[in-house]
C-alpha cells in the first residue's frame, strides 16, 4: 500500500516528513499494515519477536498512535472490521 504521509524502513519511520521515534516492534507492527493495507491479529503475530503476546499488539498499537498524534493530531492506526488499517483521514 503506498501513502504519501508515511515513509518507512527498517530503522526509521516518517510521518509528513517528521521522525516518528519507535521501537523494532513498533516499526514491524507499521510496516506490516502499510504493506499489506491491514493486519489482523493472527497475522501480525508471526512478525513480533518472542514474548510479544496478542495483547501487547494493542499496547504496541496504542503506543504507535500516541506518537503519531503528537506529530498530526490524529491517530494513524484504526481497528476496524476485526482489522488494523492506516487512518485514511491523514
């Protein structure tokens, strides 16, 4: 899926052209649902590294979007349909 808000690699991620500072589990989470164009649950897991749990993708979630809002004033990652989605009022 491409955006034009949102730049991500490896090791950094942008959102209209501000850093946004996540973790390596963070930054997996993102680039999963912004290749993909959503992500569920189950298919998010796989990615995660060890002792990451179903409920700490919510966490990760939450974490994601706090930093995001400090950057645009919106949340960048909806749950939605049993899904996560990248906000697409960006």
């Amino acid at each position: 899926m491409i955006v034009n808000y949102l730049s991500i690699t490896e090791d950094e991620a942008y959102l209209i052209g501000y850093k946004l500072k996540l973790s390596p589990t963070e930054r997996s989470i993102l680039l999963e649902i912004s290749e993909k164009g959503e992500a569920s649950i189950d298919t998010l897991i796989p990615i995660l590294p060890d002792g990451v749990s179903r409920g700490n993708i919510a966490v990760h979630i939450n974490s994601i979007n706090k930093k995001a809002d400090a950057v645009s004033g919106r949340k960048l990652v909806l749950f939605e349909n049993d899904k996560y989605i990248l906000n697409p009022y960006m």
